[in-house]
C-alpha cells in the first residue's frame, strides 16, 4: 500500500509568488508546447486536440480503442472525445465501427489517411521537446523527467490516500 508522501514547506502562503511556482510554471511549459506543436502541425491540418487522439490509437497499432478508452487515455469526457472524433472522421482521419459481439461498445479505428497523419505526430512532437530542452545536459533531462515522475507519484498517492 503506497504511503502519502509528507507534504513539504517549501512555499508559504505570505510568500507564494506565480513567478516561483512549479504549477504555474509547468502550465506555462505546456502551453508552450502545446503552441510549437499546433504550428509544426498545422500544416497538416492538426490541431493540439486532433493530433493526440491520432497518437493514441496509433500506440494501439493493429488494435482498435473504444470511445471510452480513448476518452480515458486522453484524460476528457466521453462527451467532448466524441465530438473530437466527429471532426476526425468528418476529415476522414478515422471511423467508429460498432463491436459486433456487444452493439453498445464503438471502436475506433485509424482510417490509412488518419495512419499518415498519425505518422506526422511523432517527429513533431520530438521536435518541439528537443527545441524546449536546448542547454539541458543528458543528465538534467532525466533528473527532470525524474523529478516530474516524482511529482506524479505524489499526486497519484494523495489521490489514493483521499478516496479511502
């Protein structure tokens, strides 16, 4: 049973400045990137909401991902995904098809159009993380990947630790 971790003091509320904190910070670095990626691919007709759809059911490779999954994976409602998925399929980027062994479930599926533009995503996205890593040393890149990993940690046992 994982342990929440002792909260630390390093920012106190008569001293707490945006400029210093790492949540403002971070949306700050992931605006950003989310920016640098929509430009790289614009020109092919993705935005930042378009795109991540495509990456996910491209990780699945030959298999299909259900609207739920999907909605899941990328941390949104079913609801806006599905909205998402009209504009991918209306682009023809992708197709719902509905399961055969239970008629309530809907995979999705990358149409050979949605796998070309699935395959524009990876180098744009190394792209733009290398151009916001410029100066980092190999060894600074993975403590901060550590660091963040960390963070991640602590979030997931303060949820655990909040839903008993």
């Amino acid at each position: 049973m994982p342990r929440t971790p002792t909260p630390a003091e390093f920012y106190r509320p008569n001293e707490y400045t945006a400029d210093e904190s790492v949540g403002y910070l971070l949306r700050r670095v992931l605006t950003s990137l989310k920016g640098e990626t929509d430009r790289h691919l614009e020109p092919h007709g993705l935005t930042n909401a378009q795109w991540e759809p495509l990456f996910k059911l491209r990780k699945c490779q030959n298999a299909t991902a259900t609207v739920a999954e999907l909605a899941r994976e990328m941390q949104t409602d079913p609801g806006a995904t599905t909205r998402m998925l009209d504009r991918l399929e209306a682009k023809g980027l992708c197709k719902r098809v509905r399961s055969t062994s239970d008629r309530r479930v809907v995979n999705v599926e990358l149409t050979p159009e949605g796998e070309a533009a699935a395959e524009r995503v990876p180098p744009a996205l190394a792209a733009v993380m290398n151009a916001h890593l410029a100066g980092f040393s190999k060894a600074e890149w993975q403590a901060l990947v550590g660091y963040l990993r960390r963070m991640l940690a602590n979030a997931e046992a303060m949820r655990d630790g909040a839903d008993k």
